[in-house]
C-alpha cells in the first residue's frame, strides 16, 4: 500500500530524484514519509509524518550522493508517528531499510534479536528485518574476518535474513560503507525503471520514475536484483541462479499520470471514459475470442475481485446470465478460499482488477491454482502481479489511474465483460457494435452543461446523513457499487439496494427529504424499478432517477442514453460525478479519501 522509490546512477542528487518520484506515489500511501541518502561511506536518514505532496524538497538539503531511497507510508503496523516511519535503521546503524508488506513472525523473531542486544524505536515489523539483516551481516563479517561491506556480504546477509522471514513483502536494503542496493520481491510489487549510462530506479509503482525513463525489467516473486557499478544482477533466491531479463517498453507517456489541467485526478479520469471506454473494446478480436473459448470450456468460471471491481464482476455475472446465458460463480477476493473445494482442474477464475496487486484477489487466484484451475485476468497494470500470474491478461487500457476511487477502470472491466458476454454467445460483433454506439454517446454525455447539472443536485443534498441507491437487474451491483462511490469520497452514510429487497427491511430507513437514487435502464425491469421509486417517494425520500427518460416519479432526472446491455456503463458515470461534488461541497479531498489507499496490496 506504501510508495516506494530508490535511484542509484551518475547524478549527485539521488535524495532530491527519490523525493520528487515519491511524490508521485502519493495517491498510494500518505501518512508519512522518508528518505535515506547513502554517499558509500554512511546514509543520512530523515523521516516526518505528513503529506509528502506539502513537502519542499529543496527545505530539506540532502547531502550530495548518486544513491538514495525514499517510501511514504500508508500505516498498518503502529500509529503515525514519525519513529514508525520508514526508512528504518538498525540498533548499529549498519543497515538501512524500506518495506511494504507484512511480516507474520515478526513478535517471535524481534524476541531472539532482543535477547541478542538489539534495540528497537519504533512498533513496525520492518526493524525487525532490518535488525535481522544487521545480526546477519555481523556474523558474515566475522565469519570472513573483514570490517568492510562488501556486495557479497551484503547479498548474503539479505538472503539469510529475508529466509527467516514469513509473509509477504517488498525489501530496499542499504548498508553502511557500501554503495550497492539491493532490492527483493514476495508477493509485493517491485519494478526496475532502467535509465541511462548504468542509471537505475527501483519502485512499487512506475509513475514513480516514468518522467526519467520507459524502460522497465519486472522482478518476480522470490527474485531480487542488486545494484552497483556492474549494473543490475538479478537473483532466484530458491535457487541461487543468476536471472536474465527482458527489457520492456512502457506504453503510456509521462504526460498521462498527470493531473494536466484538471483540479484533481478523479475529474480528470471520470472525463477520460470518453476515451477509455473505446479503448477498451479496441482489443485484439482473436484475444477476446480465445478468452470466450476458455470460459465456455471451463467447468465452473468464477469471477473474482474486491470492492468496486467484486461489484463488476457481480455485473458481469448479470451480463454473462442474460447475454450468453451461462452461470458464472461470483465472490469477492476475500471470500473465494471458502469456496476452494468447488474447484476443479477445468476451473476458470477471473480476477478483475485496476491495480493487479490486490492481495484478497491474489490469494483467490493463488488457491485455484493450486487446486489447477486455469487463470485469466482483466487488469490495468500490464507487468502486474495479476498479469504475471494469469495464462491470459487482458488489459484495459485505461491508462494510470491514480484517484483512490475507481472510475475508468470500473468502466473499461464492464466494457470488456460485456464483448466478453456477447463472443460467449457467438454475437461479438453485435456487442463490439452496441459498445461503439455506447462509447459515442458517452462521449456525447459528458460535456460541461452534464457535470454543472449534476452539482447542482449535489448542492442540494451535500447536508444529509445518509442517502441510498436502488437498481435492479444488472443495474442492482451499480447501486452497491454507487454506494461505495458515494461513501469513499463524500463520507455520506450509502447503502445500495436490490429494489426488489426494499420491502423486506431497507423501507425502514426512509423518512422525509431522504436522497435516494434510482438507476433505470429501459429493459424487463424499468417498470418495476418505477415502482420502487414510487414506494420510497410515498415515504418521503427526495428520488434523483438515473435513466434514459425523465418519470413522474422523479425529484431530479440525470440523464443517460439508451444503451441496451451496456446501461450499467453508462448509470455509473453520473454517480461518480455526483460523489466528486458532493465531496468538494464537504470539503474532502476526493483523489485521497481518509483511511483509504490506492492498490491495497495488504490482506
Ligand atoms: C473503490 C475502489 C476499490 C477497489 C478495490 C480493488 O473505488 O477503487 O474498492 O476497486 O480496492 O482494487 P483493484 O481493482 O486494484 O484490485
């Protein structure tokens, strides 16, 4: 969940590089931050707590040095304090490290480097490595009876140390008097951005570096890359071989992880669905055709994700029932091992996914395959875990979406869940048809005049406690999903419904001026959707329709064309507007909701 950034090259300004990539990791962790400057001879260290986007790194006056690492923290073990912050050293000051991810013994080995004169500042799992590392490479200096670091000690300490561990992580290590890095990878994200004349970067996310350089090299799970003057070396750590790798060219500019002139990343990608959307059914018709084989061949198909892509892959669900009248399994991330005994070898799971590095989504695809199921993706980061992992990746092409609030990308899955649907049913065509057609309205819908309408609604329910959204049919999941919208960036109590589902309990909660949403699509169900309107309107709620037609029933009507299947594409747009407003009018910050963090790579 935390950012994380090293640079070792040519420039002499290695803290200052860091803290600037830092910065564009803000979205992922953003409670504290720091950084570490190593000249060979020792590393400097400073930490605080706050937002490193308020930072002037020029303030600070790093020491002059061509290698430096920097992480900003999102907190899971300890407070925010700036002791808990990263980068943290050991009790002799030898080692120097950052960590994502979560130790699991950490409490019994902090125990034996207790016994071993270890001391410990802060309450994270991370001193613990990092101690662990220094008992290590103490004994390694003994043993080889030299007082200097070398890489190969260094290496060897690292190994040994990172063996003891359980869990899942991402390491940097630096060592006193040493001028190597060293970087290592279980089950959290790491990349190696390659730069020009031995310049290298080594991050959790690319918009970290993108601004230096295209060229990237994945580092695998249980892989770890050192990094000095020979350049980068990449090591198995199950089996001690050297590893070659691929360079790979980034394809998305710098340009398109910015903000340009939009006042925050959500706008500005809630604007981008006029693009992102055709991108999306722009694939490759073959790939869309082999995956549909793959699900019409599968003994059981599961679609698996966490939060608004669990809420996709419940549209889909609907898609795939209506369309290619095909049963799919539908669980969130976290909840899919309770189901592993249904899997089987001719199993399909489909993880969707913005990130890739959802760890509950993880863990779902980690248990089918044990169990030999085949796995696909539909994710964002190309080079992601997910996409490292699944037999088939379709990517959404959405480019970098950095807002914590998923919008692009939930649009971009349901657009390929949707072609997915109709080349299940041998109506490709037909779908990628009714997806163009989709896509040009959209373009049509979002314009200025769309978006003041909608924040003048917002204006008038930016008070409320609590409001709620009904749908049904493949409209329900986008009531749970808007809920989440809602709740994430205006921190108005949402709750979604099946608007079938009212009468049994939810009724209860309506009394007068209550907002509550209803999101229409012209099929079987409008006119029960209609009549839903009409029982929470009976008990006073204030009743804003999402639908192709303005209805009697309506308090105030956003309006969205008439797309057939493709409605919950469409219904989800506005409510994301709505969120985005009704934020701003409640004075939050909508790209960095409290307690949330962008890819949350922690179970
Ligand atoms: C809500 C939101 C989250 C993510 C969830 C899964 O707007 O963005 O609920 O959908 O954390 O993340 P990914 O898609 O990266 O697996």
């Amino acid at each position: 969940m935390c950012g994380i950034i090293a640079y070792r090259g040519r420039k002499k300004t290695a803290g200052n590089l860091v803290l600037t990539g830092l910065k564009k990791l803000e979205y992922r962790g953003y409670d504290s931050w720091g950084v570490a400057v190593n000249d060979g001879e020792s590393i400097s260290v400073c930490k605080k707590t706050g937002k490193i986007g308020e930072l002037n790194i020029a303030d600070l006056k790093l020491p002059r040095a061509s290698l430096a690492m920097a992480h900003s923290r999102w907190a899971t073990h300890g407070g925010v304090t700036q002791k808990n912050a990263h980068p943290h050293m050991s009790s002799q000051g030898k080692i120097v490290v950052i960590h994502n991810g979560i130790i699991e013994n950490y409490l019994e080995l902090k125990k034996k480097l207790v016994k071993k004169g270890h001391t410990f500042h802060s309450e994270t799992d991370t001193e613990v490595a990092t101690n662990l590392i220094e008992e290590e490479l103490t004994l390694a200096l003994k043993k080889a009876r030299q007082s200097e670091v070398s890489r190969e000690l260094l290496l060897h300490a690292v190994q040994s140390a990172l063996a003891q561990l359980e869990g899942r992580y991402a390491f940097l290590v630096m060592a006193e008097g040493c001028d190597a890095l060293v970087a290592a990878r279980r089950g959290s994200p790491l990349i190696v951005g390659v730069g020009e004349k031995g310049e290298y970067f080594v991050a959790s996310d690319i918009p970290a570096f993108r601004k230096y350089t295209e060229h990237v090299m994945y580092l695998d799970d249980e892989e770890l890359v050192i990094i000095d003057d020979k350049g980068a070396e990449f090591i198995d750590m199950r089996t001690q071989k050297l590893l070659k790798k691929r360079i790979i060219k980034i394809t998305w500019k710098s340009d398109d992880a910015e903000k340009g002139d939009f006042p925050h990343f959500m706008i500005k990608e809630i604007m981008e669905q006029k693009e992102t959307i055709q991108r999306a059914i722009n694939q490759e018709p073959r790939l869309i055709q082999r995956a549909a084989a793959m699900i019409n061949k599968a003994f059981g198909t599961y679609f698996v994700g966490c939060g608004t892509a669990g809420k996709v892959s419940m549209v889909g669900n609907y898609l795939f029932s209506k369309i290619a009248h095909k049963h799919i399994n539908v669980e969130f991330g976290s909840e899919f091992p309770n189901f592993r005994h249904f899997i089987k070898k001719g199993s399909l799971l489909l993880a969707i996914s913005q990130s890739g590095e959802t760890a509950d989504t993880l863990e779902a695809m980690e248990v089918a395959r044990e169990k030999g199921a085949k796995l696909m993706t539909l994710v964002n980061v190309e080079g992601s875990s997910m996409d490292r992992m699944a037999d088939l990746s379709i990517y959404l092409n959405a480019g970098p979406e950095k807002a914590v609030a998923s919008t692009k990308a939930t649009t971009a899955q349901m657009t390929l869940l949707t072609l997915l649907a109709y080349a299940c049913a041998d109506r490709l065509d037909e779908g990628r048809k009714l997806l163009i057609e989709t896509a040009a309205k959209i373009n049509d819908m979002l314009n200025p005049r769309y978006e003041a309408h909608i924040r003048a609604i917002a204006k008038k329910i930016d008070k409320v406690e609590s409001m709620y959204v009904i749908g049904r049919g493949m409209n329900y999941p986008m009531a749970l999903e808007a809920a989440i919208k809602l709740q994430e960036v205006s921190y108005i109590h949402a709750e979604g419904f099946a608007g079938g589902e009212l009468k049994h309990g939810p009724l209860a909660l309506i009394s007068k001026g209550t907002p509550c949403i209803a999101l229409v699509a012209n099929d079987e169900t409008r006119a029960e959707i209609i009549s839903n309107a009409t029982e929470v309107k009976a008990r006073g709620a204030y009743v804003i329709g999402v639908g192709p037609q303005n209805e009697d029933v309506f308090d105030e009507w956003i309006r969205v064309p008439d797309v057939g299947n493709a409605s919950p594409i469409v219904t989800t747009i506005p409510v994301q507007i709505l969120a985005y407003h009704l934020a701003l009018l409640r004075k939050n910050n909508p790209d960095m909701p409290r307690n949330l963090a962008k890819s949350v790579t922690v179970k």
